[in-house]
C-alpha cells in the first residue's frame, strides 16, 4: 500500500474533552519546556529541578530526558544527522500529546539543530513551545564529562558528537537564556519557573 493511500484512510477524529478542558481540570496552562545545550550543560539536571519545584505547586508534569528516550521510543535510531532529527521529531510528537492532555511537559534533549528545534515549535500554538537554552562553555562541559564522552569523542572513539566533530546551533531568540556557569542548579531552575510564573502557566 502506497503512502499517499495510506493517508487518504486516515481521518482526524475530534473528542468532546479537549485540550481546554484537560487544562482547566488541572489548573494550569499546558506547555513544553524545551531544554537545549551541549552535553554536559546541565539540561537535565536543571530540568529536574524544575520538575520537583513544579510539583511542589501542585502542578501536573512529564520530564522526558534524552537517555532515557533512547532506551526505548528511539531505540532504534543512532546519531546522524538524519536520526538525530527523526529523535527530535518523535519527541515532538509525544510532547504534543502530553499538551494536549494538559501537561507541562519538560524535554532534556540537546536537539543541535536550529531546523529540527524549530520543526517541533512549527507543531505547537504559541506560547506552547519554551525554548531554554542552557548555556555552558565547552570547556566546563568537558571538564564534568561524567560519562566519558568528550574524552572518547577527543580520541576518535565516538564520532558525530555535538561540540567536537558535530556542531551545535545554539538558540538565536530562545524565550529562556541561562547561562550555566558560576550559578547554582536552585538559581537556574528558578529562572525557568519565574519565566512561567509571570507569564501565566500557572
């Protein structure tokens, strides 16, 4: 069966409870909060500082961390430029369908690429989409390296890797810009929800 039959037979059905009525139920304004930086910048670490303070409000949260996606939803694919966007596009996906069940949905992914970033904000209505650049020198990067990446990627282990033989297009007008260096995780994540806070999330 061609692709183009196969989407001739697929039809969007609309349901009585709809992402309005998801969000009022849960008292808050459903987003995704779309960590990006190098690895090693702390975009998971803020992440879940983040998630814990949105919990202690009360508030309705899904944090999906890059790791971990790729231990199931994105198994299968590897680091190309080509995997990584599809990686970034499945996330998208399944941030959309938390969205649209009044979820603040947190996303730790360093998602190099301008085009793939904005692909998945092209997917949402504005204001769902908060882009966080976690901004960490390189070199403060390196020097955590707590999974030995960097010193691999130095020595011709691993290849494509973003900073060093991949690069990294850092966000242009991201709604949140931290710059992780000489600053707390408590500082940082407090950004993040003085951000929601002032403009409505909740």
């Amino acid at each position: 069966m061609g692709e183009a039959m196969r989407c001739n037979q697929v039809v969007w059905q609309s349901f009585p409870v709809n992402k309005k009525t998801r969000s009022q139920l849960l008292g808050q304004r459903p987003c995704v909060l779309w960590f990006t930086g190098l690895s090693g910048s702390g975009k998971s670490t803020i992440a879940g500082a983040v998630e814990s303070m949105l919990a202690e409000r009360l508030l309705h949260t899904y944090l999906m961390d890059g790791d971990n996606v790729r231990h199931g939803l994105c198994g299968d694919l590897g680091f190309s430029d080509a995997d990584r966007a599809e990686n970034i596009r499945r996330v998208g996906e399944i941030a959309s369908l938390m969205i649209d069940a009044g979820l603040i949905v947190l996303t730790a992914f360093i998602s190099p690429f301008c085009s793939n970033r904005n692909m998945v904000r092209a997917r949402f209505e504005e204001g769902d989409f908060i882009e966080i650049h976690i901004d960490t020198p390189l070199s403060i990067c390196e020097s955590r390296d707590s999974k030995g990446l960097y010193k691999k990627a130095r020595a011709g282990e691993i290849s494509n890797f973003t900073g060093i033989d991949s690069p990294y297009e850092a966000p242009e007008t991201p709604e949140i810009h931290i710059q992780n260096y000489n600053i707390s995780v408590q500082m940082a994540a407090e950004q993040v929800i003085d951000y929601l806070s002032q403009n409505g999330y909740f």
